[in-house]
C-alpha cells in the first residue's frame, strides 16, 4: 500500500483481497535491479552483527495488503538459513500509527510481537477494531493476556520512543513509498510479495557468495 493510500484505509477502505499476490513459484529468469527490485544510492544502517545478512520488512498494522502477506512472510521467515536475520520496522505513514508504531517496539521489549502479532491484524481488519489511542489499544491487550501497566510503561519507556523513531529512519533511508516491503542488507529494497520472497532468496544467495 503506498503513502497517498492510507487515508483511505483509515476510512475504511474497501477489504483486501489475495489475488493480487502473485503465485508462488520459481522463476527461471534473474532478477533484474530497477524492475524487480532497487538498489539503494546510499546504503542504510543495518543492526544485523557481521557475516549476517539482514532483512527487515517494512509494514503497517493499518495495510490490508499487509495483513493479506503476513501469513506466507511468516511461512518464509520459518525457513530462512542461519545467516539471515530479520527484523520488522514498522512504518509511520498516518499521524495515529504512531501508536501502533510505539506499540510494536513496547511488544517487542516484552518478548510478546511475535505473540499477538497475527492477532492485531485480525484486530485491525477482521474485528475493525479502533486502535487510534493507546487506552484503546492497552485495554484489548489485557484481553490477549497482555499485563495492562507493564505495557504502558515499555510504550512510554525512551526505548521505545527512540525505536520508533530508528524505525521512520530506516524507512526513509531505503525510500519506502508503500507496504508491505522487503529491505535486503541495507542495500535492496523488493516489493513485499510472494514473488518479492524469492528476489530477497536470489539476493541473499548473491550476498552469501560476495556478489
């Protein structure tokens, strides 16, 4: 979903569906850069530590597309070698996903992203839940077992605000105009598709092998 488009997901835009997902399967041709994925002028900081290579997708609790991805990203995270690591950024395209934003990063302190995440998504687009303040979203929370004032004290923490704002970094260094999106290494920036999962592979392989 690109940046112009969220204020209509924030309306209450139209569901999204699967079939723009592209199918998932081999490709005999090569990636090509400027078609099928984008070399960054400028490379962007990566945390992954040295001889990793990292990929961090850029997303947005609020992005139909986003929750519509989700379930095969997760298939292919579970997969990946040892030497990829990834990570999530969430974006900050619309004033109140900044709370989802601090959110995340409050989560992800305690140990529980990886947890709820799937359930947030269903929050937002399933269950059409209101999440444009933090009350709101720290009371569902308790329902999901969540301790209500631990995670008002990670959301407020400075860790989590300087998170945040490292993630709006991040996502402006590589140019991310809309999501869901794949940064590779700190070098490449792919549409976060099916087909999108199999550039980021080719472009590993090409790290790996010092290309």
């Amino acid at each position: 979903m690109k940046r112009r488009e969220f204020s209509q997901a924030a309306a209450g835009a139209a569901l999204a569906s699967t079939a723009w997902l592209p199918a998932l399967a081999q490709s005999p041709i090569k990636p090509v850069s400027g078609r099928d994925y984008q070399a960054l002028e400028q490379r962007a900081l990566v945390e992954a530590p040295a001889g990793k290579v990292e990929v961090v997708e850029f997303f947005s609790y609020m992005c139909p597309h986003c929750n519509v991805f989700e379930p095969t990203l997760s298939a292919w995270t579970k997969k990946l070698p040892k030497e990829v690591v990834f990570r999530r950024a969430p974006v900050h395209f619309l004033p109140n996903a900044e709370v989802l934003q601090r959110m995340y990063f409050a989560l992800d302190a305690m140990g529980l992203a990886d947890k709820v995440h799937a359930n947030i998504f269903a929050a937002v687009h399933t269950e059409r839940r209101d999440f444009s303040k933090v009350a709101l979203v720290a009371d569902w929370l308790a329902t999901q077992g969540v301790d209500k004032a631990k995670f008002m004290d990670q959301y407020n923490s400075f860790t989590a605000a300087t998170k945040a704002t490292r993630a709006t970094q991040l996502t402006n260094a590589y140019r991310v105009d809309g999501v869901p999106a794949l940064g590779v290494a700190g070098r490449f920036l792919v549409e976060g598709t099916a087909k999108g999962l199999q550039v980021v592979d080719y472009l590993v392989a090409e790290i790996k092998a010092g290309r």
